[in-house]
C-alpha cells in the first residue's frame, strides 16, 4: 500500500484514548505477515521482528490514540457536555464534527457554542471556555438522546478526512500525532523484511498516550527493552506570528528531540543518529519540548534505564481536527529509522550503553 493510501485509512480510523480497537485492529492487519503479533492488556500492539538471536532488544514505538472527548452529561435539551481527552485548547474546537460511540453504533455531533449575535462585544473578544461548548447531535431532549443509546462515558472522537495540498507535498487531516508514526512503524517493518538486522526489534503502537503515555509503560513491562527509539510529533514554527520562534518548520527534515519535559536523550545515541543521516544525507532539525511530553518519559526509566532517542515529523495544528505536515519528512523518517536499526550491530550497541 502506498503512504498516502495507508495515512488515510489510519487517520481517518478514530481511536481516541481508551478506545483504540479500530486503530489496534487496523495496525495488527498491516503488521500481519512482517512480525510476530501480541498485545498488551490495556490495548497496545506489538510486533516482534527478530534478527540474530543474541541482539539487543530494541523498541520502536509510536502512539495509537489521538486526542478525543466522552460524555460527560446530557442536559434536558438533549445536548452532551463533554471531558476533553488530551490537551485540546477551547478556540479550535467549536464548529467541528465529532462522532459518539455508543453501545447502539455511531452517533453523529456538531460541536456547538453560543452564535456571535448572542453575545456582548465584550464576549466576543474573551473567547470561549471548554465549559461553553458543547455537542449538538440534533435531538431535542435527553429522552430523544438517551435513546440514541448515548450514555455517560461514551467516547467522542474528532470527524475529518485526510487531504491532500500543494500536489502532494503536504497534508491534512486529524489525528498525524501520532498516525504518522504508526505508519511509520508499518513502513520500516516492510523494509527490514528485505535483508537482515541485527537484533530483535518490537515495533509497539501504545495506547493511551495523550493522557499519561500508560501504554509506554506497560508495553515497556511486556517487551524489556534496551534501547528505544521513540517515533511522534514536534510543533513546526512556520506560521505567521511564530516566524521569530525558533524551531522546526515543515518540508526540512526528521526532528531530533534534543529534550522534552520527560525525558533527556542518550547523547551517544544522539550523535550515532546525527552520523547515520549525515552519511545518507538526510538534514535534521532539533527538536526542544517544553512543555510537551512524549512515550520517551516512561520507557528510558523502564529497569535499570534504557537509553533513548525520539526521532520526529513537524506538524502544524497538533490538537486539532486538521495538522498539516510535508510528506518529505515522514518519508525520511522512514529511511532514517530503517537504516538506524540495520546499523544497531554490537560495537554500535556497546558504544550508546557504555560498555
């Protein structure tokens, strides 16, 4: 399948924090044939692709969920108020289509707000707060909802397809943090199946990411890695009034997470993924996030340690219905990684751990 066709079918599968079964499901298909499948029990997928019997186990990882809503009540008018699932900011949200799941399917939602003709100037200028907006599914009383088989808990995720810009060269659509990783883990398992690697790889598609990165840690418990090359998103500044922002922009190469509020690389690491692109002439960009976590914070602290790097694609708008990113960095990621890992022999290996 090519990369445009696999993005599209794994953005446009919803699962949203504590339901990722579609996703899981659709990965474990892909994975089907290049790796030994097995899961964890709060619903990550594993793929072991095994080298030499005595390599190191190395894990490659990259999160299944995107960030989402539930129900959190049902007014008498029939309309749901919501929990947001990840770090959602009130301003992108209203205007947007969603889609509930409930025990009786999928129920179709509008997230709403009060209109600008019922609001102060004052008002309009203030903006809104999540405890503002909520979601019309078009009924008009709890009754009505409720026999819909809307619930409390029910899981909501965002509505939008995957486009493609500028003939080609971007794309836009929701849920890139983190599919485009999961792509990825897809894309190097079908690479590394032409020839031989070093070592034991665990492709790992976590769950539950966005609030906690908890499959990073039960995952980290199943497989014992020991090393880890963590795939995920970084913020790309190249939008108006974030041009004096210094950072990544889109279309310029790989991120290099260089720190986050979780996790500082191995630095042999760094520098062994720094020789490995200046060799195949693949630019890289640094990465600093501040306030930003990533699956790295939970699986380098697995044991005794596990050093660790996490490699990334730029993207505008993360949280959003519709990121944008360039398909040239997703397509050098893949590259990197896969030429990362056929080069992990021992004297590599001894050097990063060293030993």
């Amino acid at each position: 399948m090519d990369t445009i066709s696999l993005l599209k079918e794994l953005t446009e599968t919803n699962g949203i924090p504590g339901r990722e079964e579609d996703v899981a499901r659709l990965m474990m298909h892909y994975m089907d044939g290049l790796a030994h499948i097995e899961r964890d029990r709060l619903g990550s997928v594993i793929g072991i692709k095994r080298g030499f019997a005595k390599g190191v186990r190395v894990s490659l990882s990259a999160h299944l969920d995107e960030v989402g809503f539930m129900v959190k009540s049902i007014t008498e008018r029939g309309f749901l108020l919501f929990q947001p699932l990840g770090g959602w900011i009130p301003q992108v949200m209203p205007a947007h289509r969603v889609v509930v799941y409930t025990e009786q399917g999928t129920v179709e939602g509008i997230i709403g707000s009060k209109s600008k003709h019922l609001l102060s100037v004052e008002n309009r200028k203030e903006g809104f707060t999540k405890e503002q907006l909520f979601i019309d599914i078009g009924t008009s009383s709890r009754e009505e909802t409720l026999e819909l088989g809307v619930r409390i808990g029910d899981s909501i995720a965002p509505a939008s397809t995957l486009s493609v810009l500028n003939q080609g060269q971007y794309i836009a659509g929701k849920a890139l943090d983190n599919r485009l990783g999961c792509a990825a883990l897809i894309q190097v398992l079908e690479a590394l199946a032409e020839g031989d690697h070093p070592n034991i790889i665990y492709a790992i598609a976590t769950a539950q990411e966005e609030i906690g990165r908890r499959g990073a840690l039960t995952a980290a418990h199943l497989v014992q890695p020991e090393l880890a090359i963590v795939l995920d998103t970084g913020t790309a500044r190249d939008i108006p009034g974030a041009e004096n922002i210094d950072g990544p922009v889109c279309g310029k190469g790989p991120l290099l997470f260089m720190y986050d509020a979780s996790m500082l690389p191995n630095q042999r690491f760094v520098r062994y993924v720094e020789h490995v692109a200046e060799k195949m002439g693949i630019p890289l960009q640094y990465e600093f996030l501040s306030f930003g976590k990533t699956d790295a914070g939970q699986i380098h602290t697995y044991g005794a340690g596990v050093p660790t790097i996490v490699i990334g694609f730029p993207t505008r708008y993360m949280h959003t219905h519709n990121c944008v990113t360039h398909l040239q960095d997703y397509e050098r990621v893949v590259r990197l990684v896969t030429a990362l890992l056929r080069g992990l022999d021992q004297a590599v290996v001894d050097h990063i751990m060293f030993r």
